[in-house]
C-alpha cells in the first residue's frame, strides 16, 4: 500500500470520531454529532480528499463535506480497498461509477443526483484556470479542513484547528499539485493558521516548500457564495494569467 493510502485511511479512521461521541466537550463533537447515527458502524466516514491527488495539478480546498443520508457513500463498516476506490477514484475510474460528469453523486438506490452545486462551481472554476474543458479528478482534486461531513458547515468552526493541524499539511504534501486553490473563509482562515499564508481574494502566494513541492496558493470565493449579481465572482483574465504558470 502507498503512503497516501496510509494517510486516507488514518483520516476515514480518525480516532476523534470515537472520541467526540463520548465526550460532548471533545472540539469535533459538534460536527461528529450532527450526523446523529446511532453505532459507529452507520457512520459516514471523514473525507480525506475526493481525487487523484498524486496526479492533479490543482488541488482544492474546502471547509468540510456537505452531509447527505441518501448518497452512496462509505460507512465506517466498509473495507480500506472500498474507502480507497471510493475516495481516489471517486470521479472516474473506480469500481463504480460514483459520480457522473463530475458533478452527480451516486446515490444508495443506485440513481444520481441532481448536479450538486459545490461540485459544478469547483469544475467551472477550474475551467477558468486551465483554458480547457477539466477532466474531474484528474485535472484537479479537493479536499477539506474540517473531514466529518455536515449540513451548513455544523461544527466546522470548533472543528477546524484540530482537524486542520492533524492533516491538512500532511494532506498537502501528499498532493502533485503546485496550485492550491482555497475555498471561502473557513479554509482560508485554517490555510493562513497552518501555512502562515494571508492572501486577498484572487491573489497568488509566493511560492512555499509543502513535502517535496514548491506550492502557491490561491483564495477564492466559496462556489456556493453569492455575490452582489447573485452568483459566485468569477475569475478576471488577469487572474488567471497568473494562475496558470503554476500548473507546471
């Protein structure tokens, strides 16, 4: 098994969980608890990252995964070769075809779901960055600060220094890409805790030494965020210029 393995599985099998069941003072309880199962085996497993992250040029980061009870997704039940296809292969290439263009997420009854909004804002916005149609999974993969999934960012706030010093840098060192591209102000404020980066909106890092890469980072808004228009701010030409040397 590869390192990277090692890691998704240490993350799907984050001992916090179990620890914030029982101790409602626990920092993660917050978020662990919304998910209101009532055995660990019911328990929709944390996200490591959702992608190849040892080939994408762009990794993603998010605030956590958003929780749905209808989407096929692993229980902390299923087998380490589940988890990892699942979470790897998770926009292509896997044992099942758990998400459809990128955007529709596979469902328990085996249908899909309607385009998830999230998923359809991080593709357009690496379109943006690549000058091409992407290619989910590959061209670009996301992951998290805060790992358990809930509704409305439940618990992410009391979650996030935990959660973030535990993984988010080991998360990073384990990614190929060299752009990172940080979501909304959750991920920001635990990019700038762990990395020491402050950036404004649409503005590149210099670049930093993350496990044997160089990275710059990038913030931007959330793809659920709604601007003045309505819709999330779209990358200017001059920002993207400036991304794309990085995808090297």
């Amino acid at each position: 098994m590869v390192a990277r393995h090692d890691l998704l599985l240490e993350i799907c099998r984050c001992p916090n969980v179990k620890a914030a069941r029982s101790d409602n003072g626990h920092p993660c309880a917050e978020v662990v608890h919304s998910q209101n199962v009532r055995t660990l085996n019911e328990f929709q497993v944390p996200s490591p990252w959702v992608g190849q992250i040892h080939r994408a040029p762009i990794l993603f980061v998010s605030s956590n995964p958003s929780i749905s009870e209808t989407e096929h997704h692993p229980t902390w039940r299923k087998s380490a070769d589940f988890k990892i296809d699942y979470f790897e292969n998770h926009f292509s290439g896997g044992l099942q075809e758990w998400t459809q263009d990128g955007v529709r997420t596979l469902q328990r009854d085996g249908s899909y779901s309607r385009p998830v909004r999230f998923f359809s804002g991080i593709k357009r916005i690496a379109e943006e960055i690549l000058g091409h149609q992407p290619r989910p999974g590959t061209d670009y993969a996301l992951t998290y600060v805060v790992r358990c999934k809930s509704r409305s960012e439940i618990g992410v706030r009391q979650a996030a220094v935990e959660c973030s010093s535990l993984y988010l840098e080991r998360t990073v060192a384990a990614a190929k890409a060299r752009l990172i591209v940080v979501l909304g102000n959750r991920a920001h404020e635990a990019v700038s805790r762990e990395f020491g980066v402050v950036i404004d909106q649409g503005h590149i890092s210099r670049p930093m030494r993350v496990g044997r890469r160089d990275r710059c980072f990038v913030y931007l808004a959330h793809p659920s965020a709604r601007g003045k228009a309505g819709r999330p701010r779209r990358l200017t030409s001059g920002e993207i210029r400036r991304l794309q040397p990085h995808l090297a």
